[in-house]
C-alpha cells in the first residue's frame, strides 16, 4: 500500500550526515512507490512553546509561523520519520520546538508509524540512548503510535562523514520497505 511519508530533518546542517541519512530514506521510499516529503527543519520557522495555552480553544496556536503548516502535515502522514543529531546527548533546538509546538494538536496526530535517525561524533549507540527517549517520549504521547526502526549514524563528527558508511544503505533500505 502507497503511504504517505513526512521526513523531519532536524539538522541544522543541510547535507550533513543525518540530513544526508533523511536523503537515503526518502530515496528508498520512493522508490517503493510512497509519497514522500523531506522538510528540513532549519528552513522553517518554528518558535518555542510558549505554554500559552492559546490552542486550547480549537487547536490554533497563537504564534503565527510555519508550525500550522508542519502540523498538517504530520496529521495528513501514514510514517513520521524524525531525524536529529545528538546535542549533549539530547535532540537539536530544531525538533524540540517541533515536538514542543505540537501540543496545539498532539490529540489529532493518532496512529503514526514512526522512524528515527541520529547522529554522533561518539563511536557508540549508547550515547543516542538519551535523543532516543525524546523521540519514543513524543511518539508515547500521541494514540496508536508505532515504532518501526531507528537508524543510528556514530562515528560522525563533519558534515557529510557518514557517506559510505553502512548506516547509509541501512536508511536506504528501511526507507523501501515502509
Ligand atoms: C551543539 C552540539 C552538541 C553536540 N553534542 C554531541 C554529543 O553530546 N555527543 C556526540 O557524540 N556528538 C555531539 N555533537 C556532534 C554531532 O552530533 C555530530 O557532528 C553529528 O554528526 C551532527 O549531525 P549532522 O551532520 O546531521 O548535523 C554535537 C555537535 C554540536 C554542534
């Protein structure tokens, strides 16, 4: 079945190694037939929740920027993959203010299917264990949501190290078989 996918690049590096990761996966899925739409995150304007509660009568958020915009389209998508590297083992400023932002309609975003890709200076899988439990922490916020694989790029410190790397083909081909 043809889905369709929102990428969520969170780096603020465009083409470096996690946004490089997204590329692969959009690629891959694709490929297979889906409907696919990386938005890179840093283009955007999202500002910080400023925990107004505004959205509380229908949803509106009061700060007019592109969060209405990225909202719709995580309600409009089958797949959400969210992509950060890791800063001080947690995620970038980018995807927090998009995870923050959603509070205006976290209720209407049910049954996602979700992915995850990092990115780390540190040899080790065991420092994104923190950036993980950001995502899983907003995907356990939301009904029904599913998580179907993380892809985890260490070992990368410059933009654009992880190419040739195996994480590379992992995202391609996670991406195909979404
Ligand atoms: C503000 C900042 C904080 C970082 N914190 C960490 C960290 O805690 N652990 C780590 O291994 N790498 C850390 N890094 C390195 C990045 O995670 C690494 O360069 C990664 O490949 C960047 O991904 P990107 O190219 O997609 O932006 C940090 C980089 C920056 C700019």
């Amino acid at each position: 079945m043809k889905k369709n996918v929102l990428i969520l690049s969170g780096s603020p590096r465009k083409g470096g190694n996690s946004d490089l990761l997204c590329d692969q996966f959009l690629k891959g899925a694709q490929e297979s037939g889906n409907q696919v739409e990386k938005i890179f995150l840093r283009s955007k304007k999202a500002a910080p929740c400023n925990a107004c509660y505004y959205c509380k009568n229908g949803g509106q958020c009061a700060i007019k920027d592109d969060m209405a915009e990225i909202l719709d389209k995580m309600q409009a998508a089958d797949v959400i993959v969210m992509a950060s590297p890791v800063y001080f083992y947690s995620i970038d400023a980018q995807m927090k203010a998009v995870i923050d932002r959603s509070v205006a309609r976290w209720t209407n975003i049910p049954n996602k299917e979700f992915y995850y890709i990092m990115t780390a200076a540190e040899d080790s899988a065991d420092v994104m264990d923190c950036t993980l439990e950001c995502f899983r922490g907003f995907a356990r916020c939301l009904n029904g949501s599913k998580e179907m694989g993380v892809i985890y790029g260490k070992g990368v410190y410059e933009a654009g190290a992880i190419q040739g790397m195996p994480a590379m083909r992992e995202a391609y081909e996670m991406g195909r078989q979404v």
